[in-house]
C-alpha cells in the first residue's frame, strides 16, 4: 500500500524469516534437551498463502471487514497470525523487526482487541525512529484513541496521518472523527471544516448517519453534564439517559465497554437520585447481561422498594431466575409482570419459552397467543410459527408436564385489571425474590452463595452514615435504620453460624455471576478490580474493561506511568484489592493503559492494578537523560508486573511523555481527562525547538546531523533539516522526530543547521542539480497516481511543538525590562544600529519612544475626526467585548478567571463608531464628575484590597471596539499612506528589503495598513502574527495602550496552555492567566505604549493588548530578509498545514518571487529557498507525469499582473502552479477560479472527470528560474 510508508510485505517477509528461523534449529536444540516441544496450536506456523494473505491487511480495512463476504475466514487467519507473531516474539524475546508489531497492532485492531493494539502500536514507536512515515500506523493508533475517548491523542495521530498523506484512503473516516472530536471540544469551526472535507469526499465510510445522530446525542448528554450547579434531578436523569442509551445502543462502541460505561453512569446517576426505580432498574438490565446475577437481583429489589411495581423489573426477575435454573420462581415472577401489565408481550412469551421448557405445551401456547394480542410484539410472525410447531408436536408428549424438567402448575388466565392486594404482585410489591424466597437459591444443592439478604458494601455504607447521623434522621430515614440493622443481626449470626459448620467449604460462585463474597460494590471502590467507580467530583469516563487473559504472550506492556500529575486534576480509585488509592499527584490510571486485563476470580474482567497501569502508557521513546522508573506513583517499588513482557532482560521502563507537562481538563472532554491526565503533550515533552520539517534545510553539510562548534545558541544543536514540500506546495525539513531529540540545554532557540557556515568553497560550488538533473530524477515517479509522502515526506516528520527553553528561568527573571530606544530626530530613527536592534531574536519587543516627533509624523492624519471627514462610511468590524482590568480575565458572572475572551463579533461604520467612541468618552467625564461631586472626607481612606477586587470584579460592562480597517486603497487615503512614507525603510509598508513586498498582490493587514479604534478596556487577543511575521504598530493616542509579549521559544507552553482550556490556540479567542504564566515559568514583558511610540514586534513573537484610554493605533506586517524570519515562516506555514488551518502568506509562491527578484548573498537564507525551489519543482514534473500517464493533459494559462496565489477551496492549502478546477466553471470565464488541490479533487473524483488543469508557469521557465537562483557573492546587496 502507498499510503504506508514501511511495504507491509517487508513486515510479512520478516514475519517469516524471523518463523523459520525460529521453528528450526531453536526446536532440535529443545529435543536435544528433552524439552517437550510446543503443539501446533500454541505456536501455529503461518503457511506462505496465508503469509501471502497478510500482506493487503493493515489498520485501513478497520471498520469495513464485515463487509467481506469470507469474514469469518479471515477472523480465524487473523486469530492464527496473533498467535504465530505472539509464539515468535516470546521466542526471541522480543527482538524481532518493529514492522511486526506494527503488523501485530493492525490484526489486534481489526479483531477489536484495542488494548492489545495498542500495546503492539506503542512497541512499534519505541522502535522504528521513523514511525511517522507509515500512514497506516498512526491511523491504527488514532483509531484505538478515538475508541478510548483519548480525544487529545488521535487528533494528534489522524492530523499526522492527513500531513504525511492528504490523499490517504481513509481521509474521509479521518475528517468525520476528527469533526465529531472537534464539536466536543467546542472548536465548532474546525469541526464544521471537517465536517465539509468529509462530505466531499466520495469514498466509502463506516460512520453511519444513525450513529452520527447517537454521537451527537452522547455529545449533548456530557456537555450538558459539564454545566455549572446544574440540578440533581436533572444530573440524574441525564446520567440515566447517557447509561441507558450505551447498554442498548450497538453503535457506541463494543459491549464490553459500553455496559461498563454504562454501569458507571446509572450509578452516578443513583448517586445524585437514590430513590430512582427506573435508575435501579437499567442498572440491574446491565448486571444481568455481564453475567453479575447476584447484583442484579440486589439491583431489581432497589427498583422495586423504590417506585411501584414494574412490569419490566418482574419480567427481568424472571430471566434471571429461569437463567438460574429456578422455574417456581421464574413462574412467580412473570405472573407478576403481566398481572400489573397484561400487554407485556416480553412477559408473555417469556412465560411462554418457560412452560415450553418444562414440557407444557398447552399453557405455552396460551402465553404465546397472548404476547401476539399485545400491541408490543414485533415479532407475531415467528411466534405464529411456533405455536403451530407446538400444537403438531402435542400429541407426542405423555402428559402434561411430563417432561424431565420441573413441572409447573398450569396457565393462570388472564386477571381484569382491578384485581386486589392479593395477586401477586400486589403481595410481593414491598419484597423482592430473595425476601420471599430466602431458600430458592439452595433448589440447586450444587450451588449455594450467600444470601441475597447479605448487606452489601453499599448497604453498609448506608448504615455507618446513618448510625453517624441518627440525632437528625427523619422517620423514614430511622425506619431504614432499624432495617438494615436487623438485617445486619442476622447476617452477623448466619456467618457465625457458617463458621461453626464443620464442612468448612465455601459456597461455590454462580455460573457467569458473582463470587459468594462479592455482592454489589461500593460506589467509590474497586472490589476485585471491577469496573472503576469515580468519586463524586469526578466526571464519567470510557473505561476499557477488557476480558484478555493475562497470559497472552508476545505484547509486552510498554511504558511506565506518568508522573509528576497536575496536582488535583485525578480522582482518587481506591486499588484492585485493597492497594489503596492513587493519590491525584501521584500517577493516572486512563482507559489506554488496559492492554491485558486478566480475568478475576469470579468471571469478571479485572482492572488492572497500578502497576499494571504503569506500564501501558501514551507512546514515548526511552531517553538516556531520565532514569528508569516502573511504577504508577512516585516511590513504587519495582514488581513483577512492572518488567514488560518479552522484551528481555534490557527493557527498561522511561518515563512518558507528560511528566513535564500539565494535565488537560477541557471542558467538554473531562471524561477524558481524568484518565488521560498528563499525557495531553506526549510530542512537545522532548522535542526539538526546531518543531517544524521546514525549520531548516542542510545543502553545504554532508551529512544531515551534523553541527559546528559555537553555532548552538538554542536548546540543543538541531539536526540537520531539509525543506520539502507536497502536492499543495508544502515545505518541510528533514529533522530528527523531536520525541527522540535529546533534552534542551539553554534556554535560547537552537541555530538550525541550514544555518550554520558552509565551507568558504560552498559560494562557488553548489550541491543542488541543476533543473535538468532535477526533472531527470521525476520522471517515473507518479505513474500509478502521485501520493506526496512518497516524494516529498522521504526525510520530514510532521512538525512538532517546541518544548520549553531549558533551563528554566528564575522567578526575578519572569518580568523583564522592556528593551526601549529614545529618538531625538529623524537621525536616530535611520541609524542602522537601531535596524540591527530591533531583528535581533534575543529582542522579542522593542519600543521606539517618541518616533512620531523625531521624524514629524502628522498623526492628526489618522485621528477619528480626520478619519470621519475622510471616509465616514467605510466598513468597521466591531466586536462586542467586557471591560475589566488588563491584567485579569473574568466570565461573564466575573466570579470565575478564565482564558477564553468572549469577543462577539459585528460590522459598522467609522463615523458609527466615532459617535460611540465620542460618548464613552462624555459618559466617562460625566461619572468621573459626579464621583468627584460625592466624594466625602471620609472615602478618601484607603479601602480594603478585598473591596476593591470585588468592586472591579463587579458587574463587567460591555465596550466596542473597532478593528481591522482597512486602509491600503490610495484613492481614499492618500495622504495617510504618504505620511507613513518617512519611517526607516526597515519599518515601512513597502520596501524591498520586506519578504512581504515580493508576494505580488495584497495581503489585507499584512502588507497593507489597518487601523484600529479603541475605547478604554479594548482587547486584542492573544496571539503571534500570521506565518510569524514581524508587526509594526504606532499608537495615534491620545489615549495609552498596555502590552504583554512572550518570547517566540514559548509558543509551545502558550499553546499548551489553550489547549487545556480547550481553546484553538491559532484561530481562538483568548487571554492569558498571568498566574499560570508565572507558575510555568514564562517570561512576560509588560509595557506601556503612549502616543506617538511604535512597538516592533519580533518574529513570532506572542502577544496581546488593552486599551488604557481612548486611541487609535496602525499596523502592519513586516518580513526582515532573514533567514531567520523565512525559517520561522515555514515553520508555522507547515505547523499550519497540519492543523488545518488556511496560512494567510502562500510561501511557496514567495519563495518563487523571491528567486525572482532577489539576489541572496546570506547563504543560510538562499540554502532554505533553493531547497524550497527543488521539492516545488519536483512536485509539479512528478504531477505532471502523473497526469500525462492518466491521459489528462494541462492548459497553460499564465498568470496576471497582481493575481494572487490559489489556494484549495476545500482544504485551504495553498496551490501552486497546477490547479484543479471544475470545466463547468472555468467554461465561464470567471476572473477567479474556484481550486482544488490534487488531494480533495481526486476525493470528489478517482479519476478527475470535470476536471481542468490549468498550468500557471512553463516548467521552462520554472527552470530557468531555479538554474538563475544562485549565490551572490558576500559584498553585494541583499537585494
């Protein structure tokens, strides 16, 4: 398959070897031993067809097996297969090629064994480096997290996927999940894109609609469980519809998890409403379908003494009783049920089955033609068929009844329905089955369990608070008292009683039910290692209770837990067995980390221990600088369970990912989150400040990691990278997977290899091919369709986050100066020392004080009453914002601190908002007068700092602010952009030293200016420029502004820090918590920008800002000619392409122009660019013969003067050269096209039919182009 990078054939070929190898010398030498060799069935061989047969299966056909007319077929050779790689593993002790646990993880997955999957999925990634190659790989892993809820980690594995390979098979399964995960998170516009990519898409999809609409509703379901002081009654009844709805509904998953997932909700629900019948009685449904009959019989009583008599809780009853071989009781029950429901068809043809059981024809018969009256039966038609298969057979039967089985007494007809206190379930209204019937459970001499009168754990709780409480007890309330107390007596004297019996024998458990000591657990204990069971402030997760026994062989248990929690954020599990509880700092236990659960003593899948949670965490590679640990919490000693399985005496357990990282506690996703806790940032744990594949790109150095001596001025010395890019134009590097890159060093950003000085010789000697050598070297490339990752991904892993600098700064540190240059007169402001000052990466800010004056700007040109008499109807987007103090962020009720800023969003005019901005001022004058007029001696002492908060805390007023006006059309304002002409070229608009000059048309608000109109507490939210542009921004006052900046290394903790408060860290709304900055040890300038003063914003650097007063301000972007700049542009342009999301500057199109127009004598700078030029040029030859193989030909259409770059319409990637675009629309000559990329044009259809494309640039003069880009010397001029 392409879309995998490792051939499946290679894994099935090892497989084989590593088999024959295994299966031959290994065997004489155990003869040779006397060792009694291995059956055929323990260690099944895999023959070369069904070798053969493995090869087309990966994690691809998950979800589309059923479809296969030979299913059961395949289920068996898959079943084989785990066996055989299972016996080979064990053999070799786990040394054996990682393509075959890759393999193992696939088979494990299409047979439904997630937990087994992903252990073999976790193995693979601690030994193949490039793991991110293979498609299939981390859509197996995104698809065992989707199933586990780990929302965090397969958005992380399906976004990889959709980067190596947009054209991947299963994008469109992909697209869906991702839309599904994206709505719980409340990032509605992702998901919604999503969503769109999936429609489009014509390929075959698993997700049904029905089930979309069941996802949907558990969707609605938890986010309404996440509000705030949200009513019991209402909880519980919420709860009751989320666990009923996973018992009954089949697309929610396997059984196994939904019924415990369910269970977990009814008894939550219980919890907020004890007195619910209808609770007890799902709860008891669930019991009884895994096999737990003696909780579920406790659980029918509940219903019972809880609500009136129900026909569904006495229909349950007599299953189970008829499960457990007891036809009185069973009889009995069903009597019940259809006296207090005479059309319960259930009942009816249980009773029915029973009578039928027992060798009664007749009354079967009976209670068939009943269930048939009722309005409810749904299947008349079989039962029709049996009574007349029952009325053939009669007259074979001796005698009524005279079967081997119990005889019952005949058919009670039907009764009216005013029947008295006498029937039956009128008598049996307030006792359950075990109360009427204390010695049915002995009918069966072979099986005596303890009582069902027992009191269970959770009975017992019940009594200790009731006996704490007795003073304040209610009548009722002492009435259960004195029942559970007498129930107790008796069981006190029943167990001494048991004692002094001399048999000594336990009673044997149930068949498929609980053990004669296990009766209902507690609510918060883990009896046995059931199903866990969350405290009360914890919300519901998806726990894995998997039924594998322990004694599979060949998936070692992988990885150690997590440490170093967020404090808190856990809920407290009290252990398997009374191991006590994991504290909430000192590990996670998560519904990943099951990958064998062994059964337990009584038929029920057993959590595993936390030790055995320990070792089957999120995928993280062994790094030599953390010391070994295998324990769930700080201190836990070494044990048997912690040495992972088959992987000899070398394996050695590494701390995950997370430990340095804090846990995630979205809103919407909680349920994750208390299981996954801090494994949110498995990939920027250890990662290369380098976080992206265009980072850097390595021409003059042989070999790609190489580093020179004094050029580190980062973390650590970043490998060698190359730029490439794909089908959308993409450009990546070749850098070392950042999870296996050693911890950072310093704390400044690492000098990518691409920068590092070439030999003196590299100016004239060049290791690029020439274009010839270069569309030589494509030609057959794409003739079976082009895949980009089989070209342009060879060497570039997806990009990750940076971790944070290294070493950590001290506290005093955390509020540094704001770096501040003085201006006397228009000398200052072009002295070339100032340019240099302001580039430098160690400056993420610098303000120019007094700009305005030193150069004699007329800022009175941009002022609102200019403005207004200019153009008083020109657009405005106004937002709607809550005034409060900079430094704080409140909600709505300003009770809570948050990061998220509501910011609504509305458009209006300038001289509107002028009006608006003119009366906040007169109203401010007017309050502060009327202040001044009330002021009393007295209030002029100072109040309390607890006062004050709550004063400013208050009730937050709403403010306008106007934003984003644009101002680049010269027929307008004229005079404006030609005031703005005698700043230093450095910070003008336009000049040829800015990258954003040679895009070729507008970028509104990057190479254009805008403007912004502010009343006091207007906020700009937190952010970095687009493509991580440098920003120029004079306040025209009169009023100041105050600024918060982050250092551009600490994008990864900002992002970090929105992703744990479930906000899209590049398309959100959001306002850092300075407290939680200065706890994670981030630098924050924080300044103040008065009138007349210019901010230069640095290369990525974060920040966001607050009008003090009432101002107006200018802005734009600007891009140094550096290669540090067009380094940490690619970075975010490829960072952005693997988050979906659209990069405002095309920088494959620039770097075409730039080629063009510029010569580069830095020689780091033309590294990246030509590098840039040769996978772009790639590209379009290997497209090209792509096409020409399809017999699809291309017409050339140059481009226009000021035509903009294309990108997809569909996916937002940008489009170079070749664009797709329908022939219904380009047959209308529109001025712009409609694009697609190769990717969503071939998902709309295989073979591109209605499809034109249209070639932008002769591959000529594509060449020429790249063959002209050379070095230019030293001396000569950047541009």
């Amino acid at each position: 398959m392409q879309s995998c990078g490792v051939s499946l054939a290679v894994a099935a070929c090892a497989a084989a070897r590593s088999l024959g190898s295994a299966s031959g010398g290994d065997e004489e030498k155990k003869m040779a031993a006397g060792k009694a060799s291995e059956t055929e069935e323990d260690f099944p061989t895999l023959t070369a067809q069904e070798r053969d047969s493995l090869v087309g299966i990966d994690s691809s056909l998950f979800g589309f097996q059923r479809l296969h007319e030979d299913g059961a077929r395949t289920k068996a050779l898959l079943l084989k297969a785990v066996r055989s790689y299972d016996s080979l593993i064990l053999k070799a002790e786990g040394k054996v090629e990682p393509e075959l646990f890759c393999q193992l993880g696939h088979f494990n997955l299409l047979l439904e064994e997630y937990a087994k999957a992903l252990s073999a999925y976790q193995r693979y990634y601690s030994l193949q480096s490039d793991y991110w190659k293979n498609a299939a790989f981390l859509y197996g892993l995104g698809m065992v997290y989707f199933h586990y809820n780990a929302f965090q980690w397969a958005i992380k594995a399906f976004q990889e996927v959709l980067y190596i390979d947009p054209s991947f098979s299963r994008a469109k399964e992909i697209h869906l999940r991702l839309g599904l995960m994206f709505k719980v998170n409340t990032d509605y516009e992702s998901s919604l894109k999503h969503f769109q990519l999936a429609l489009i898409d014509s390929n075959p999809c698993t997700l049904s609609k029905a089930e979309s609409k069941y996802r949907a509703a558990k969707e609605a379901y938890e986010t309404l469980l996440q509000t705030e002081n949200l009513p019991a009654q209402v909880k519980a009844t919420t709860l009751q519809q989320l666990g009923w709805m996973h018992h009954t509904v089949e697309q929610l998953g396997d059984r196994a998890n939904k019924d415990s997932y369910a269970i977990q909700c009814l008894q939550k629900s219980l919890e907020a409403d004890p007195n619910s019948g209808q609770s007890w009685y799902f709860l008891g449904r669930c019991y009884s379908s895994i096999g737990k009959v003696q909780d579920a019989f406790v659980s029918y009583r509940q219903s019972i003494d809880k609500s009136e008599a129900s026909a569904d809780t006495w229909c349950s009853i007599g299953v189970l009783y008829q499960q457990q071989n007891q036809p009185m009781d069973a009889l009995q029950a069903y009597i019940c049920a259809v006296q207090l429901d005479h059309g319960h068809a259930a009942a009816w043809m249980d009773l029915g089955t029973l009578y039928e059981s027992c060798s009664q024809p007749h009354d079967a018969i009976k209670c068939y033609i009943n269930a048939m009256r009722s309005k409810a039966c749904s299947n008349a038609t079989a039962l029709t068929q049996r009574i007349k298969c029952l009325q053939a057979c009669k007259p074979q039967h001796s005698s009524e009844g005279g079967g081997s089985g119990q005889a019952l007494p005949p058919h009670v007809g039907p009764m009216g329905q005013g029947e008295d206190q006498s029937s039956p379930a009128k008598r049996r209204r307030a006792s359950s089955p075990a109360k009427s019937q204390p010695d049915s459970w002995a009918s069966n001499s072979a099986q005596q369990p303890v009582p069902n009168w027992y009191l269970s754990p959770q009975k017992l709780q019940l009594l200790d608070q009731l006996r704490s409480n007795r003073a304040s007890l209610k009548p009722l309330q002492l009435q259960m008292l004195e029942q559970l107390e007498a129930q107790l007596n008796l069981m006190q004297q029943h167990q001494q009683q048991m004692r002094q019996n001399a048999s000594g024998q336990l009673r044997p458990s149930l068949p498929n039910g609980p053990s004669a000591t296990n009766s209902l657990p507690p609510p918060h204990s883990r009896p046995n290692g059931d199903v866990p069971y969350l405290q009360p402030g914890a919300l519901l997760p998806h726990t894995c209770t998997s039924t594998q026994s322990q004694d599979t062989a060949g998936v070692p248990s992988l990885l150690p837990s997590l440490q170093g929690l967020q404090k808190g954020s856990a809920p407290h599990w009290a252990g398997p067995n009374g191991d006590g509880s994991l504290s909430s700092s000192g590990g996670s236990t998560h519904p990943l980390s099951h990958p064998q659960t062994p059964h337990n003593q009584v038929g029920h899948s057993a959590a595993p221990s936390p030790r055995q949670h320990a070792l089957n965490h999120l995928p993280s590679p062994p790094s030599p600088h953390h010391s070994a640990t295998s324990g769930g919490a700080p201190g836990t000693p070494a044990t048997k369970e912690s040495t992972p399985l088959g992987n000899g005496p070398a394996a050695t357990a590494t701390k995950g990912p997370g430990e340095t990282t804090t846990a995630n506690s979205t809103a919407a996703a909680e349920s994750l989150s208390n299981h996954v806790q801090s494994i949110n940032n498995i990939h920027p744990a250890v990662s290369s400040t380098a976080s992206s594949p265009i980072s850097a790109m390595s021409t003059a150095t042989p070999s790609p990691k190489s580093t020179e001596p004094g050029q580190t001025t980062g973390p650590h010395a970043g490998p060698a990278t190359v730029v490439n890019g794909n089908s959308k134009g993409g450009i990546s590097e070749d850098s070392q997977s950042p999870l296996k890159a050693d911890p950072p060093a310093t704390c400044r950003r690492p000098t990518p290899p691409h920068a590092r000085t070439p030999p003196s010789s590299s100016s004239s000697v060049s290791i690029y091919p020439s274009s010839t050598d270069v569309l030589k070297a494509c030609r057959n490339l794409g003739k079976n369709g082009l895949s980009s990752s089989s070209i342009l991904l060879d060497k570039c892993p997806p990009p990750r986050l940076p971790p944070p600098p290294s070493p950590v700064l001290p506290k005093d540190k955390l509020n540094p100066p704001t770096p501040s240059i003085y201006l006397e007169n228009k000398r200052d402001a072009f002295f070339p020392p100032l340019h240099q000052f302001c580039t430098n990466p160690s400056n993420p800010v610098t303000v120019i004080r007094g700009l305005a004056g030193a150069l004699k700007l007329d800022l009175g040109l941009f002022s609102t009453k200019t403005l207004v008499e200019a153009n008083p109807d020109h657009l405005v987007e106004c937002r709607t914002q809550l005034s409060q103090p900079a430094d704080e962020n409140w909600d709505l009720s300003g009770t809570k601190k948050m990061w998220r800023c509501e910011s609504g969003r509305a458009h209006t005019t300038i001289a509107k908002y002028a009006q608006y901005q003119a009366a906040s001022f007169q109203e401010s004058l007017r309050e502060e007068n009327e202040k001044k007029a009330l002021k009393e001696p007295s209030d002029a002492e100072p109040a309390s700092a607890e006062s004050v908060a709550r004063k400013r805390r208050g009730p937050l007023k709403h403010i306008k602010f106007g934003t984003n006006i644009d101002v680049s059309d010269e027929r307008k304002w004229k005079l404006q952009l030609q005031e703005l002409s005698k700043l230093p070229a450095f910070a003008r608009v336009v000049s040829a030293g800015n990258l954003l000059s040679h895009v070729g048309h507008t970028i509104l608000g990057m190479n254009t200016v805008q403007l912004y109109m502010k009343v006091p507490g207007s906020r700009i939210p937190g952010h970095q420029e687009h493509n991580n542009f440098c920003s120029v921004n004079i306040n025209i006052g009169p009023g100041d502004c105050e600024w918060f900046a982050v250092p551009e290394p600490y994008w990864g903790v900002m992002s970090n820090f929105c992703e744990k408060n479930n906000i899209n860290f590049l398309m959100g709304s959001w306002w850092p918590n300075l407290e939680d900055l200065y706890e994670a040890d981030v630098p924050v300038y924080r300044f103040i920008q008065r009138p007349g003063d210019l901010v230069w914003l640095n290369t990525g650097t974060v920040h966001w800002v607050q009008a003090i007063g009432w101002c107006n301000n200018i802005a734009w972007n600007v891009g140094p000619l550096s290669a540090h700049q067009y380094k940490l542009a690619v970075e975010r342009y490829e960072w952005n392409k693997l988050q979906s999301v659209k990069s405002h500057v095309p920088m494959v199109h620039l770097s075409w122009n730039m080629a063009r127009n510029i010569k580069v004598s830095d020689h780091k700078l033309f590294q990246m660019i030509k590098y840039c030029l040769l996978r772009t040029l790639k590209q379009c030859q290997s497209v090209k013969e792509a096409l020409a193989a399809a017999g699809k030909e291309t017409v050339l259409q140059g481009r226009n003067r000021d035509e903009p770059a294309h990108y997809c319409t569909i996916c937002e990637v940008e489009v170079f050269n070749l664009l797709f675009v329908r022939s219904e629309l380009l047959s209308r000559k529109q001025k712009q096209y409609v694009v697609h990329c190769q990717d969503c044009a071939r998902k709309g259809s295989a073979e591109l039919d209605n499809f034109v494309i249209v070639e932008k640039h002769r591959m000529d003069d594509l060449m020429q182009v790249y063959d002209q880009f050379t070095l230019a010397p030293l001396h000569s001029s950047s541009s």
